[in-house]
C-alpha cells in the first residue's frame, strides 16, 4: 500500500516535535534528546579570531575551484557571505596570511568590500617578516623556476594599507608539512593507499617508490610545499584520485600548520562548499576550531534575522551585533547539538514578545536578540542543577 507524502511528513514532524519535549519524572527529568546523552562538551571560544582559509587558492582548488582562476561576482558574494559569518563568530580579529596579498587574484576587490572592517583594525594579516620587501625576497625563493610565480610583482603596498601586522612565531608552514609527510606514508598513514597507487606504476628507472616519496620535502629544496611543486618530484603522472588526496592532506596541513600557531578557528561547512579540508575528522585537536556555517545561518534563520545580517546590515551593524553577550550566548548555542535544540526552544517561547518576523534593522536585530538570549538562559537554568545553584 502507498502512504501518502502528507501522511509521511505528518508523522515525521510528529516525531519531531515529540523529541524535542522534556517528560517530567518524579525527582528527576528525563531528556528526550537522542544526542544529550553522548555530545562532547562545547569549546567553542570566542576569543579566538577567525582564520579566512575560504579565500586560499589552494584550499579552494579542493573543491572544484581553479586556482589561477580570479574571483567571479558570485565567488565574491560567497566570500562576503562568509565574512558575514565570520565576523559574529569571533570577538576578536580576522586573519589572513601575507601570501594572500600576491596569491589571491581577486584580494584587491575583496578587501575594498570589506573596507569598513580593515579601517577598524578589524583585519590582520599575519606574516614571519614584518617588512613587505623581505617577505617578496623570501617568498620568491619558495617559487623559483614556476611559470605563475606571483612575487616577481611589485609588493603590494596598497593592499596592506589599514591592515594590521600580526606576526607568526612558529617555523614556517613547509617545515610543519614536511614534518607530517612521513608519517602519512607510512603503513597506517593517510597517504599510504596513494602510496600504493603509485607504486603500481613506478618506473624502475627511479628508484625505490617508499623511499622516494619519503624524500619529497628534501626534493623540493626549499620550494613551497604546495601541489604542483610535489607533483613535479615524482616521475609519474598522478591519477585524479592521488592527486586530490596529495592535495587535500597537504591543504590540511597548511590549514593546521596556521590555526595551531595563531590559535584561530575557521568558519567552514558552508552552502556553496566545506573549506575545511577534514580537520574535524581527521584531528582531534584541531576539531573544535572548525565552527559550522550551515549552523550559524540556521540560527540567523531562527531568529529572524537571517537576511538582514547577509544583505541589508553594515559592516558597523555587524560590529555592533556581535558586541553584545546576548549575541555571544546565541552563537555559541548554535554550534552544539543540545544547545541548538534548546535554543530552538528559546526562540519559540520568545516570539509571543517580537512584534515583527524578520528584522529590518539593527535595533530590531539587537531586541530579538536579547529576547531570545533571556529564555535561552532561562530553559539551560531549568536543566541544569548547578547553574541554579550559582
């Protein structure tokens, strides 16, 4: 027998909507929340800044963007979506890497959108040597001998005018890649399969594949650890498959390499694409770094204010917005699968106190917000026994 769609969504949404209610008890409360029981703790920190990994070339090549390519109008309106979002994950400052300045096609029209944000020393980028012409002499090293090597320009000063100099303090990216390539080899690694591959196709003219590949961070010689310069090492032609493993591990590592040594975060798992490269699977370390776009904006949703934060409000609102503790309550609700559900809770109880759907403005943005942030405080009260007790 056929059940109809209606009957089929009814029951779902019956379902639904029994999950998220609490039964009472006797002297003790039972949760019907399937995930309450096993959902690690919340480490989402909000001083941490916000690394801007969605605009690396590299990162971006792994899924499915050319990386020579300049920014398209909707590439750019992706970026400004996930600024958007980044700024109101972190109380602190956006970072870029120095190489953004020469690798990233289109930084100049990037950075003039978000001009208000660079005019507050809202955006840094980050950098071994402070001066700008030692930085070219020393980057150009990294890509001698490469057809596309972005610092035989002149440096671009004018990029750098607002933005603020963050140093790094830790070896330079190549050398905590190198670090991990051997390890991904070996037999348990996560490029062991790829080893394999390739050694199926190995000419016997080059030598031992195990201990060819384990020499690629010397084979480079001082080269930048980036795809097409390992490829070059190896004297065969990679398959898809390879290479886009070769290409997310090394992403990863250069993703890790940055977040470990300026202990920032990154705002991923987005609409239009993840950009995570799969730190919050493959390093558990590294796992609450990675905060969830698709959560956030669900949250936004929510709350009603959705389309006001991606396309009416200033950069200033924004600044503003994510000022307020109600705000840092909210978003941290949003990426926990227990504090999302009560957040939900939260912000159903408070509609019967907004006059209006969906804010228009940054007051109305700031009302629903504090609304919402009371009852959120209210119901995790209720639940939990030592906050009453404080």
């Amino acid at each position: 027998m056929t059940v109809p769609q209606q009957d089929v969504s009814a029951r779902r949404d019956g379902y639904v909507a029994g999950r998220d209610l609490h039964l009472h008890v006797t002297g003790q409360q039972l949760s019907l929340y399937p995930e309450e029981r096993f959902a690690a703790p919340l480490t989402y920190d909000r001083e941490r800044p916000i690394f801007l990994q969605y605009l690396n070339p590299e990162i971006r090549s792994c899924y499915g963007r050319p990386p020579t390519a300049r920014f398209t109008e909707a590439d750019l309106s992706q970026a400004l979506h996930a600024t958007r979002l980044a700024v109101l994950a972190t109380d602190e400052e956006l970072i870029l890497p120095a190489s953004y300045l020469f690798e990233v096609p289109s930084l100049s029209i990037f950075l003039t959108r978000i001009r208000p944000l660079v005019v507050r020393g809202v955006v840094h980028y980050s950098s071994h040597i402070a001066d700008l012409d030692s930085y070219v002499e020393h980057k150009a090293v990294e890509y001698r001998r490469d057809t596309r090597n972005p610092y035989e320009l002149t440096p671009h000063r004018s990029l750098t005018d607002g933005l603020v100099w963050r140093p790094r303090y830790a070896q330079n990216t190549a050398t905590d890649i190198g670090q991990s390539w051997g390890t991904a080899l070996q037999p348990d690694g996560e490029l062991a399969t790829t080893l394999a591959s390739i050694a199926g196709r190995w000419p016997a003219t080059a030598g031992d594949v195990e201990t060819h590949l384990h020499e690629v961070p010397d084979r480079l010689d001082g080269q930048a650890f980036i795809s097409r310069f390992v490829r070059a090492t190896v004297p065969v032609t990679l398959g898809a498959e390879e290479r886009a493993r070769i290409d997310m591990f090394l992403s990863r590592e250069y993703l890790a390499s940055y977040l470990r040594d300026l202990d920032a975060a990154i705002v991923a798992d987005f609409d239009f694409g993840d950009f995570s490269c799969g730190i919050r699977q493959m390093r558990t370390s590294l796992a609450d770094r990675v905060l969830s776009a698709r959560s956030f904006d669900l949250g936004l949703r929510w709350l009603g204010i959705h389309d006001f934060v991606h396309r009416s409000a200033r950069w200033p609102d924004l600044l503003s917005l994510r000022s307020t503790p109600e705000f840092g309550t909210i978003a941290a609700a949003t990426q926990h699968p227990v504090l999302r559900a009560r957040l939900r809770e939260a912000v159903i109880r408070g509609r019967k106190r907004i006059r209006f759907q969906n804010a228009a403005t940054i007051q109305q943005a700031l009302t629903v917000v504090a609304v919402v942030a009371n009852r959120l405080d209210g119901t995790l009260n209720q639940t939990d026994p030592d906050r009453r007790a404080r």
